[in-house]
C-alpha cells in the first residue's frame, strides 16, 4: 500500500517550512454508522517529525481532529537535502512513517 | 400572373420574418449556450471567462487566497492516487477500464456527457464507468463517491484545459434530453421552492449561509470535488442529490434519466471553458 503521509518540506534561508497530509479516518467514536451501530473510536494519537534525530513537532492528538488531517509548521536549523522523519501511531496501535527530503 | 408573383414574394416575407424572430419555444441550444455565457459575463465583468470553472474562488478574493494555499497540497491527492491505480488495474478477464475508452481514456473528460444515438439516451462519464464494468463482468460501483470519485477524478485530472466539448447531434431525441435537462434546471422544487437556477444564476457569488454559491456557468468543469464539508470526494451524482436535499426536495436516484439530461444541458451551455477537476471546495 502507498504511504498514507504526504509531506512537503522546503528550506528557504534558515527556516524549513513544512506541509504534510495523512490519510486517517480520524473517527470520533460518536458517529454511527447507515445500521445504527457506533463506529468506534480510531485516531491518531500522536505524530512526530524528526530532523537528524532531533524531533522539531511533536503532535498529541485526539478524536477532535478532522479526517485527513493537514499540517503545516516551520522551524529553523535545517539546510536543503536533509532527511526529515514523520511518524504517526493510532489508538488502535497502528502506525506509518515516511522520510522525506529536504527541498 | 402578377398576382402569383404577389403572393409568393409575400410569402418569402412572411418567412423571413419568421426565420428573423423564431418562435420563443423552439429549442435552439446554440442560442441559449450564448446567452447562458452572455448572462455570466455581463453579470461579472471583472471575472475571466475561464475562471467560472473555479466556482466560488472567482467570486470572493478571501476564499480564492485560502484555495491556492490549499490547492499547493490539495485534499484530492489520496483520490487522485487510488484513481490512477484503480484504472490502470485489470478487470478478473484481464482487461482495463482503457479499453472502454476512445484514446485509452486519458484526456477524454471533456467529451462526456454525450448524446449515444443507438441506445437513445445521454451517457455520463460516470454511466460509461459502470457499463464498462459490468460488461467486463465486474459488479457497478456507487455512483456518489469513494471509487467512483477517484476514477472520474483521476480521468478529470488527465483532462485538465481541455475544454468541454459537447455536442447535440442532429436527432431530436437528443434535443429531447437536452429540453428536459434545460427544464430540470430552471423548475422550481421542495418545500423551500428553489430551482437550481435560484441559487446558481441568479445568485452566484452570494453567501448561502457560511457558503458562497458557484456560478452555474462552469460549475462541472471542477468535478469531482472534495468537500471538506463531506470531508471527502463526491461525484456529480453526489451534488445533484445534495442539492435537491438541501432545497427539501425529493432527490432522484444517482444517474437517472433527469440528472443526466441537467448534466447534458449543464456541460453543452459550458462548452469552451476548461476541465479543472478535480477540485477542492469548502
């Protein structure tokens, strides 16, 4: 299966500004499905993004967040062709990361 | 024998008259293509004619800086992805959705929807989808989202600036589905008594509640959509049946016969105007 996070990370000066787009049904655990049953609760509890070891964001996050969330943050210290590390872990256990390079 | 001349050289006149001024019910697509056009741009000097496609970002600078931030990362990649794989994988007999499709079924959006003079019906691009699957032996998918987005999205994408292309053949049963489609647009409906053409022509640019409505004019050139509002992608069908709800009227089924004449009168009146979809909308 493809990778279920997009990321977009571009230097310009000292500052890596960075986008990232995760594919995640974020269900509350308060909607119910066409039969009346309740979907149960599956989110994303936390993601991560790391530069050379170093975690530059750190998101603890619950069932209030959209499906497919987007994120968007910019730090500083980075330089072009560096490696950023994204990582998320669900409540179910589940979880994905990706490497991108910096543009 | 001079009376004769008389009376032909009256007729000729009464007959140049009447091809001068044609009786107001003859259906004249051509005529009312133009005047759809006309309506818009005189309605929005300021906007371009191949901006409508965009919908409510041509209309309001504030929702048209929010969408090209977004649309630098747009929320249909995932559809747009799954739509490439979908199409490009085998049917169970070993054959693709490209072979259903004049010219493997890229860049082919803008010929949909078109009129099939041996089935005698209009065929959207959704309609081809599923008759190729299930002649390929494969079950139909939903028309209203999930796959079938991702395809028409993917096939859109493929698609982009080339300019709707629809044409009205020479029979009057196609002239047939476009009147309807036409009468469809333009008939009141629900309990809240609107017609598509209360909200899309004679208020475009206007706020709907939080929304600000599309121009009609350009309005499928963007399809399919993501919603953030559905949080997820949504076909034709999908906004057709949530208008009629939205109004308080009784939705028709996905694909039926209404809905494919409104979607054959929609794309005719903007024929010219470039493929945008997939688009992103609030």
């Amino acid at each position: 299966m493809a990778s279920t996070i997009r990321v977009r990370a571009i230097a310009n000066g000292d500052t890596t500004e960075v986008q990232a787009l995760i594919q995640h049904p974020m269900d509350s655990g308060f909607v119910k499905d066409a039969q009346g049953a309740v979907i149960p609760a599956h989110f994303i509890q936390q993601l991560s993004f790391e530069h050379n070891g170093k975690r530059v964001f750190l998101a603890d996050w619950g069932p209030a967040v959209a499906k497919d969330p987007y994120v968007k943050f910019a730090f500083k210290g980075a330089a072009k062709g560096d490696e950023l590390k994204i990582s998320w872990v669900d409540n179910k256990g589940a979880s994905d990361s990706t490497t991108a390079k910096i543009q | 024998m001079r009376f004769v001349i008389a009376l032909v050289s009256a007729a000729l006149a009464a007959s140049v008259i009447v091809s001068a001024a044609p009786a107001s019910d003859a259906p004249d697509p051509a005529a009312d293509a133009e005047a759809f056009r006309n309506y818009f741009v005189t309605k929005f000097p300021k906007v371009k004619l191949e901006d409508f496609v965009n919908g409510p970002y041509s209309m309001n600078k504030d929702m048209r800086r929010q969408w090209q931030e977004k649309e630098e990362f747009p929320p249909y990649e995932f559809a747009l992805e799954a739509g490439k794989e979908m199409f490009a994988a085998p049917f169970k007999n070993g054959k693709t959705y490209a072979d259903c499709f004049e010219n493997g079924g890229i860049g082919v959006r803008q010929n949909f929807p078109y009129f099939d003079a041996k089935q005698g019906e209009v065929i959207t691009l959704e309609l081809a989808l599923n008759r190729c699957r299930t002649a390929n032996g494969e079950a139909p998918l939903s028309y209203v989202k999930d796959e079938m987005a991702s395809l028409t999205a993917y096939m859109a994408f493929t698609s982009r600036g080339k300019p709707f292309d629809i044409k009205i053949p020479d029979d009057p049963r196609a002239l047939a589905a476009y009147e309807n489609g036409k009468r469809y647009f333009y008939t009141r409906r629900g309990q809240l008594n609107f017609s598509c053409a209360s909200c899309h022509v004679q208020s475009p640019g206007e706020r709907l509640r939080a929304e600000i409505l599309a121009p009609a004019l350009g309005i499928l050139n963007a399809m399919p959509i993501y919603r953030s509002e559905w949080a997820g992608m949504g076909t034709i069908s999908r906004r057709f049946i949530t208008c009629n709800s939205q109004t308080r009227a009784v939705p028709e089924e996905a694909q039926s016969e209404d809905y494919r004449d409104l979607e054959y009168f929609l794309s005719y009146v903007s024929n010219g105007l470039p493929i945008s979809g997939p688009g992103a909308r609030p």
